[in-house]
C-alpha cells in the first residue's frame, strides 16, 4: 500500500485542446485537490494538494468514503461541493475552519464529494507505472457503480465531445478541460497534463478602486467592478488590476472626476467590497468610491457565487454602454446535463 505523502501529477496551462490520438479529456473540477489512502479498514487519509491532512475538515468524507470504497486503493481527485447551480467553491472554503462544531455543522448542511479521476494504487499493487489509459479502465470497474459520496468524473478519448464539453460547461463552476496522455504514467509533481480554461468576456461597471500599496494618490491598485440584478441593485463581482505602472499612475487623474463620498451611489444598497476577514488577515481592504458611470469590458474564467472566481483582466474601456445594461443576465449558465448526472445518482 502506497503511504503518504505523494505529490499529485500537475497540468500544464494550454492555450488549444489538444486534437489526435492518444488523449483521453476529462471536465476540468474547480475544488479541493485530494489524494485519498484507504487500506480496506482504518479511516481513509485526505491529503491536500500541498500534502496537508484534509480529513478533519471532512469528517463526512472520511466516513463515507470508507463505506463506498469496495476495497483498499490510493485515488487521486476533487472534493467539491455540488449546488442547483453547479459547483459552489465558497461554500468548499468556509470548511477550513479551526472549530470542529462548525465543521461538523457544515458537513450535516452541505455534504461535500469526492470526484475520482485516476488510481495510483489497488493494494499493494503500485499502479502508477501503467499508462493512464489502464488507470482508467480499472478505475470505471472498481467504481462502476459508485456510492455518494464518492463519484467518477466523465471521460472521452474523442476530441470534439471534449471540445463541446468545453463550450457547455463554461458556468456552473467547471472552468475547462483536462487533457491526459492515454499512454502515459503517474508522474508525481510533474506537469504531465494539459489544462485548457475557460476565457469569457464581460461588461462591468466600475464601483470603486483601491490604491496601490504604499502609494496613496499616486497609483491605482486595482478597480473594484460591479453588474446589475433584476432589480436594479448594484453588486460587487469582482476586481482587475492588470495594468502597467504607468497606466496605474494615469488612472489617479482618470478617476478623479468620478469619485464620491456619497455611501447611496455605487454599491451602496447591493454587495460592497468588505473588510478583513480570515482569507485576507493582515491586508488594507479600505476602498475609494466612484459613481456608477464607467464601464470596461474584463476577461475572466467563470462566475462562482455571483463572484469572479479569480480576478479580471481589463480589455478596453466601454464609453459606448449604458451602464444600467451591464446585469447578472450576460453570464448565466446552466449545469451541463453529463455533470448534472454525475451526481443524480
């Protein structure tokens, strides 16, 4: 039996999916990387991405993978929390959390999952030397009929499946496409596969920015973006600081004219830029009002919880949108039906 512990295999950013053959392509799971260690009687080890326990986080997983699993074996995957709307990262952070009586409130409330995506070991049989293409095989007949909260992710050897998987799994929190190498081995640590993300476009309004650390009145740090819901209220989305030295040193001029000390314009009655919190202790999260008034056009990879996931990058400013039509509809997704039944099991 392999011990912990193991450096997961790593994906290699590709700008195209890779065509031809000898790939296997697989949906690309936004959550908690995992390496599972179960021996067929103690409970299983979670480890994290970066070789951390996991498990006291996920005390649902512990027991339920232990009953699901139908023999000893080291698998590698995603916890990941499933909602209406698809995959729900925020509600997977608010597990790491020092108290166990939270931790356990939330296992009750939001049960997590463990999505299966390669085998390392089966007992004592080290499988990571096998091509992935036998991996795979063995992992369907180990989990051809897998039990919640352990599930299998979607495979496809055909490239154009994998490209519409790209194109319709754009929401719901997948953010694009893994490409393995159906001949190759697990390689620990190493960049063995190909990850295609996603790269959408969005019109937003400027609500606010923050300075520059350091540099108060003499640079912009990054502007604070907001959309529209139905009715009419203003929300923070996000931020994008992608910008040059010199053109942060341009905006202080730039935005002067918009700025406000008025709490009702901006984000004043929707979601608005918050203070410290246990994600950001230690960093400066004061903030400078604008009115609502322009509008940029942003890059991203995809909403979660109403939020950018990671922050935007500022394509053009866009003098020609109202910034009333700048709303939450542009980027509605629905879950793909192959994910949706993933876990309708």
């Amino acid at each position: 039996m392999l011990e912990p512990p193991i450096e997961p295999m790593l994906a290699k950013l590709t700008p195209e999916i890779p065509g031809g053959e000898g790939w296997i392509y697989e949906p690309k799971w936004d959550g908690f990387r995992c390496i599972v260690y179960y021996d067929g009687a103690t409970t299983p080890y979670l480890q994290s991405r970066d070789a951390r326990p996991l498990g006291r986080y996920f005390p649902e997983l512990e027991t339920g993978i232990a009953a699901a699993l139908p023999g000893p074996m080291v698998l590698d995957g995603e916890i990941v929390i499933m909602g209406a709307k698809g995959i729900e990262f925020d509600t997977l952070q608010l597990r790491l959390h020092p108290a166990a009586s939270r931790v356990k409130m939330l296992a009750a409330a939001t049960p997590a999952a463990f999505v299966a995506f390669d085998i390392l070991a089966e007992g004592d049989t080290d499988l990571r030397p096998q091509p992935f293409a036998a991996r795979r095989a063995r992992l369907e007949q180990l989990l051809a009929a897998p039990r919640p909260p352990v599930y299998l992710t979607p495979a496809t050897t055909d490239a154009a499946t994998a490209r519409d998987w790209f194109d319709r799994f754009e929401g719901a929190g997948f953010d694009g496409v893994i490409a393995k190498p159906a001949s190759g081995a697990y390689q620990p640590g190493v960049r063995a596969m190909a990850k295609i993300k996603h790269l959408r476009t969005a019109d937003c309004v400027v609500g606010g920015f923050r300075w520059n650390k350091g540099e108060t009145g003499r640079s912009v740090g990054s502007l604070l973006l907001g959309l529209y819901d139905d009715a009419g209220i203003f929300h923070l989305v996000g931020h994008t600081s992608s910008f040059k030295a010199a053109e942060k040193q341009a905006l202080v001029d730039f935005l002067a004219p918009y700025r406000t000390e008025d709490e009702s314009e901006s984000f004043g009655a929707g979601r608005a830029p918050g203070g410290p919190s246990r994600w950001n202790a230690g960093k400066d999260q004061s903030w400078e009002r604008l009115r609502p008034e322009l509008v940029c056009e942003v890059t991203f990879d995809y909403l979660q919880s109403e939020r950018f996931r990671h922050a935007a990058t500022f394509r053009r400013w866009r003098p020609d949108k109202p910034p009333h039509d700048c709303r939450f509809d542009q980027l509605e997704a629905t879950v793909p039906y192959e994910l949706a039944a993933v876990f309708e099991r």
